[in-house]
C-alpha cells in the first residue's frame, strides 16, 4: 500500500477544494458473489448464498447470484470501466467455492484462472489488484459440516488461503483475510438475515471466534508464502456506535453494542485477548469454552494495516420494557444479531436517508478513524468500503444523475481528510461499489454502484458520480461543492 505521511493542519472548509496528500490510494470495492454470477460454470460448488438465496422468501423478489452483473464473462470491459475510473487500485474477493471446490481438497485449476487472468488484466492496466480471501462465499459443504460455529472450518480456510497465495501471490501483493466476520457471525448465524440463516446467539459467538481463528491461522499461511513486502489486513464493518441519550442506561447500551460489534473483534485481532465485559456481557449465551489455550496468540498477528468499512452511524438507547428494536441498519428479523442488545434500541442519524434507510453522517465517519488512530496509532488505516444505495435511473438523455451518491461521497471523504489533517495515518479509500451488484437480502433491489447496471441486457452506464471520482482520483483533490467534471 503506497504511504502517505499524516498530514496536520485546519479542518478544511467542505466548500472548498481539498487536496488529499501524494500517494493517497484510490479504489473502488466489489466481491465475487454480488457481480460475478457464472455459479456452476468451470467447477465452481454452491456457496451458503447460493443455497440461501435460492431458499423462497429469504431474498427479495427471490433474486439470486446466478448471474448478477456476469462479471464472469465481462471482466475485461470491467477492467476498461477500472481504467476509465483512473483508480489505483481494485478490491475484489476470491470466490473459495471457485477456487477450492466443495472447501477441501486440491485446487480447481479453471477457478484459479479467472483470478489469474483478472489479476494480469488489473497489473497490465496499472491497477494494484487488493484481494480479500472470504466476503461470505463459504462453500456449502462446509456449512453442511458445521460452518464457522465449528472449528474445522477455521483450519479449512486456511489451506484455502494457502492454495489462493501460492496461485496469485507473486503478482497480489495486498491482502484481505476476511470482509466483515460481523455480518458472517451476527448476521449469518444469529438473526439470520444473511446466509446461511441460522438464529442461535451462542452459535453467532462461536462464529465469531472461529473467523477471527481463521484469520489468524490465514496470516501465518500468507505469510509463509507470499513476498516479504506483501501487505496483509483484515476489514471490519467497525460500527461508531452513540448512545441517543446521556443516561447511564443509554451509555452502557452504546458500550454493549461497541463490544459485541467491533471489540468481539479489535480485541483478539490486535489486542490478543477478548474484553472481559464482551465475556461477562454474553456468559448468559456461552462459558466461551470453545476459546482454547493459544487461540488467541494464534488470532493476533501483525498487520499491515486495517480495513474499516463504514456507512452510518449507530445510534442506541435503552428501554427497560425491552421495546422492539428500532433499524439497526442489517434487516429486520424476529431474531437479533445483538447477543448483549437487551433493551436496546436502535435509531437511524436524522435527516437524508439513502435507499437502504441509512441516515447520512459522514461525522460518523471521522469519529471512527480517530478512534482507530488513538487506540492502533501504528496501525495505518484503508478505508474498504464507503458509499451509498439510491434509486438511480437512466434519464431520457440516457445518463445517470446521482447528485445524491456525489454529495454522499463528498461529504465522506471531507471527514476522510480532517482525520487525515488530525493525524490519523489514512492510506487510501475504497467507494462500494464499481458497479451496481447483488445487494444480498435486497437482491438487485437497492444501487451502490458508480456505474449503473441494466440487470436486463448488462450494460453498464457510468453514473455522474463515477465521473466525478474519477476526477478525484486522478487529481486528489475533492472539487469545490457543486464543481460538475468535466
Ligand atoms: C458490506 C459488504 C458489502 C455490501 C455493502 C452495502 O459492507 O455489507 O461488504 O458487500 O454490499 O456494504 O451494504
């Protein structure tokens, strides 16, 4: 990942132009199940979202993965958009049901040369290839034996990881264990609102431990086969979490809410050891037995920086009578993804709402990198994923207006920069999404694209934001609001 010192100085005024300093890294963010589609073709198995997406009722208008955006097909005019877009750099996800058939077992050879192929076209074009090992595909076999509430699995991904490196690694040279474990754990196996749709709170703990496991057991794979200089991370969906109220009650609901959605996480991963009030807070639930001795020696391994993944603020408050829980944000189910969330509930930022009912604070934003800078001062920070759903048209003119996305983003990478201008050690932004994708539970119903897709005959519409970053990220700088590019 290109450096880029801190810099200091005055918040900059959102009016003006703002200049992000040299060697600032742009990208943008997809992964393999919302875009590629082509799910039986060269080998590829069933991954818990094939299986989930096609089980009736659980994504809306029973859309699927099986051919989203056909990426699979497409990926060259893809990387033509990735060009256009003048970024430096592509997130994207390595589906393990392609690579590693069935998730166990030697590679699968026309698996590996998509990526291959991909990972070529990305370097011929000057684009630095930013690979993330698992955002959510876990093959169904492995669900079928347990899933991540067992601890095979964690053992599992880690000889996937080894397969990916040995097969990429001389070319990737910055890595991604796992995509938010707090949506695969909380999401995937306690409400149920992601795949595989299971709603066992203990299970969602063990979950939790078995991906940080496997990301640590991941580390040492990678780094025993990759290049010294390789960088390696993990991206979480950190939530900056407020409570509503100063009452006791809502401040000890926003620490509860903290624990079980970020230092479940932060504290093996770079801590080594799990908060005693995360342990205390959920000793209802689990005696977490299922942590054993050296776990968390294995979990806490040295990064080269850290994914923060970040949309909306989560704002909380606590009601005795155990109200029902407000819009966290992640769906609506009978069953919580909050295992410490008695009497907790949730509110969305007041004012503009994105498509998803997401409220808009890029606040939020900057509260986040300050936190992560004051507590990980060594650990230099890339936001992986920043963006916004809205309901995106093509107009008569056959052109994609989103003055919405465009303020969305300007106002985020605003907040970006006085982190930066504060000290925090920023190397790069990611926007999600390239292109319009598989919005999980919403199916194709919600648009985080720069670049618009006509699910009917695939084309794709760069969308006025997409030109408004690429300016950005050609020049560095955020034009002055309401600057149209050119
Ligand atoms: C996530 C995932 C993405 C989503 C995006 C919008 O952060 O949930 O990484 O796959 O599509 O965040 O919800």
């Amino acid at each position: 990942m290109a450096t880029s010192a801190p810099i200091t100085g005055q918040a900059p005024d959102p009016t003006r132009a703002i200049s992000f300093p040299p060697g600032f890294l742009w990208g943008t963010a997809t992964a393999s199940y919302q875009i590629e589609g082509a799910a039986r073709e060269d080998g590829r198995t069933a991954s818990i979202w094939d299986v989930y997406s096609h089980t009736p009722g659980r994504v809306l208008n029973g859309d699927t993965g099986d051919v989203a955006d056909d990426h699979y097909h497409r990926w060259r005019e893809d990387l033509g958009i990735l060009a256009d877009l003048g970024v430096g750099a592509y997130r994207f996800s390595v589906a393990w049901p392609r690579v590693q058939p069935t998730g166990s077992g030697p590679a699968n050879a026309k698996g590996i040369d998509f990526y291959s192929r991909l990972v070529d076209g990305l370097l011929e074009k000057g684009i630095q290839p930013v690979a993330t090992l698992y955002h959510w595909d876990l093959p169904q076999e492995l669900e079928d034996a347990g899933g991540w509430p067992v601890r095979e699995t964690a053992y599992r991904f880690a000889e996937y990881a080894g397969i990916v490196a040995d097969a990429l690694g001389d070319r990737v040279r910055t890595w991604t264990t796992l995509n938010e474990p707090w949506c695969s754990a909380f999401l995937g196996y306690g409400s149920g609102v992601h795949a595989p749709g299971r709603t066992d709170a203990a299970d969602s703990l063990r979950a939790a431990h078995h991906l940080n496991l496997a990301h640590g057991l991941a580390v040492r794979e990678l780094r025993g086969r990759l290049p010294q200089e390789a960088q390696v991370s993990v991206t979480l969906n950190l939530h900056q979490v407020r409570p509503v109220g100063d009452s006791p009650q809502d401040v000890d609901a926003a620490r509860r809410i903290d624990g079980t959605a970020n230092r479940v996480f932060l504290g093996p991963l770079l801590d080594g050891a799990y908060p005693d009030d995360v342990l205390a807070d959920t000793a209802h639930l689990t005696d977490w037995s299922f942590v054993k001795d050296g776990d968390t020696e294995i979990i806490r391994q040295p990064l080269d920086f850290l994914g923060v993944n970040y949309y909306s603020p989560t704002l909380v408050s606590y009601n005795k009578d155990g109200a029902e829980q407000g819009s966290d944000g992640h769906g609506a189910s009978a069953h919580s993804p909050w295992p410490a969330g008695d009497g907790v509930v949730f509110h969305q930022a007041p004012g503009p709402k994105t498509a998803m009912g997401w409220g808009i604070d890029p606040t939020g934003l900057y509260d986040l990198l300050v936190r992560v800078g004051r507590e990980y001062p060594d650990l230099p920070v890339v936001i992986t994923e920043n963006g916004a759903a809205f309901d995106d048209r093509i107009g008569a003119d056959g052109l994609v207006d989103d003055p919405e996305r465009i303020a969305y983003l300007r106002g985020h990478l605003s907040e970006v920069h006085r982190a930066l201008a504060s000290g925090v050690d920023v190397r790069g932004y990611f926007l999600w999404s390239l292109l319009d994708n598989f919005e999980w539970g919403y199916g194709y119903s919600k648009r985080f694209g720069a670049v618009y897709v006509d699910y009917e005959t695939q084309r794709r519409v760069p969308k006025a934001s997409a030109r408004w970053y690429a300016q950005v990220a050609k020049t560095g700088t955020l034009p002055e609001a309401g600057d149209s590019p050119s």
